[in-house]
C-alpha cells in the first residue's frame, strides 16, 4: 500500500471495482439470482472503500506516545469480511430439503474479496481474481452441466392395490433417466390403497428442478389418488 494517494489512485481503484463488482453481477443477474447486479457492486465498491480507508489512515497507526490506544486498521476490512457473514446467510434458503443460495453467497464473499484487493492497491491481483471468478461462473458452469449434477428426490404415489400404476412408474422412471436406489410401501388398514415411496438419483444436465414431466402426467391418472414430489439437496 502507497502511504499517500492521490484523487487519481482512488479513481482508478474504485473504477475497477465498480467494473469487477459489474461483471460478477452481470452472471447472478441473468441467472435471475438474489444477489444482482446493484448487490455485487455495491459491495464491492464497499470493500474497496474501506480498503482506501486503511491505506488514507496508514500514517496515523500505531501507539501515539503517551496514549495506550494502538490503532489497528487491518480491523477495519476484517470487519468487513465478518459482516458479509450476515449478508452471506441471508442469500442461504433453504425450502423443505432443498439448500438454495449457497453460490450466491459465496460470490457476494468472494466479490468482497476482490474489493478489498482493489481498495488495497493489489490491482493485478484484483484483476486475476476477476478473471478467476468469471471463469467459474461461466464457463464452469457449462461444465456442470456437460458432466451432470448429482442429484436426489423421492416420490410417493397412492393408487388403489392391483392397479398397474407401479410398473408404469417404473416404465416412466427408466424412460426419464432416473436411478431407484430405494423403495417403500405401506398399506391402508383395509388393504385396498397401497403407497409405494421411491428414494431416486439422477444427474441433472440442465433438467429444470422443479417437478418433472412424468410425474404431472401420473398425477392427473384418475386410478392415482395422491402423488407427493420432493427434491432433496445433492450429497
């Protein structure tokens, strides 16, 4: 860190800031992500702000004599890395076994990262870890769905016993891609209703997560009288 900057120093440190905070924003933007375009900006230009704090503050560190205050500006952007604890959390959702956000808020962690090599003066630095974060977020990607997500769900279907639903469930299973790597039953008092619960694995290429094409094609059968989609968080 230089001891003294310039309007032009500061100028050029929040600029590529607002341009890495932009671009990173960009990507969760057009994901339709929580954390957008405004949200990566903003902190990362809040980063770099209190780096440029720290480097502006730098002459008056230390212990003043005849004081037992020490000024420890590296507080200054560590708090800012714990505060973006809270900000991270709350990108996290999670709906039933479903975990949502985490890379969400692992971007809003790295992007503050970034700010703070920006704010700091590390502007090659900064730069390469714009040119990383993009890389993952774009092209690893495309990867993930080159090689398939591991993913897992169970269905339970309720239909009146002797009915062939349950070998058309497995018809359609096989017919989609999807693994039965377990499988339960239970049966009414009377025995006429039987419910068959299925613990499926798949590699997701992209399928959208929501409930898939079969299952609302074996819903609206009228010999089914419930079926119950869920999809669990990958292992």
């Amino acid at each position: 860190m230089a001891e003294h900057l310039e309007w032009s120093d500061i100028a050029i440190r929040l600029a590529l800031s607002l341009f890495a905070g932009a671009v990173v924003g960009i990507n969760r933007g057009e994901r339709g992500r929580r954390a957008g375009l405004r949200t990566t900006i903003l902190v990362c230009l809040a980063a770099a702000i209190a780096m440029i704090e720290v480097n502006i503050l730098l002459p008056t560190a230390g212990k003043p004599a005849g004081s037992f205050v020490v000024l420890d500006l590296m507080r200054l952007p560590l708090g800012i890395l714990s505060g973006m604890g809270f900000i991270g959390a709350g990108a996290i959702v999670r709906r039933g076994d479903l975990v949502e956000g985490i890379t969400t808020a692992a971007t809003l962690w790295y992007v503050t990262v970034m700010g703070l090599c920006f704010g700091g003066g590390q502007l090659a630095l900064g730069l390469a870890a714009l040119a990383l974060g993009a890389f993952i977020l774009w092209c690893l990607k495309w990867a993930e769905h080159r090689i398939g997500i591991p993913r897992r769900a169970s269905l339970a279907v309720a239909f009146a016993t002797g009915s062939p639903v349950e070998q058309q469930v497995y018809a359609a299973l096989a017919a989609a891609g999807y693994e039965v790597a377990g499988q339960s039953r239970s049966l009414s008092r009377h025995g006429e209703c039987c419910e068959v619960r299925y613990d499926l694995r798949w590699r997701d290429f992209g399928r959208a997560s929501d409930t898939p094409d079969f299952a609302d094609e074996l819903a609206r059968r009228d010999d089914v009288d419930r079926l119950e989609w869920r999809q669990h968080s990958a292992d």
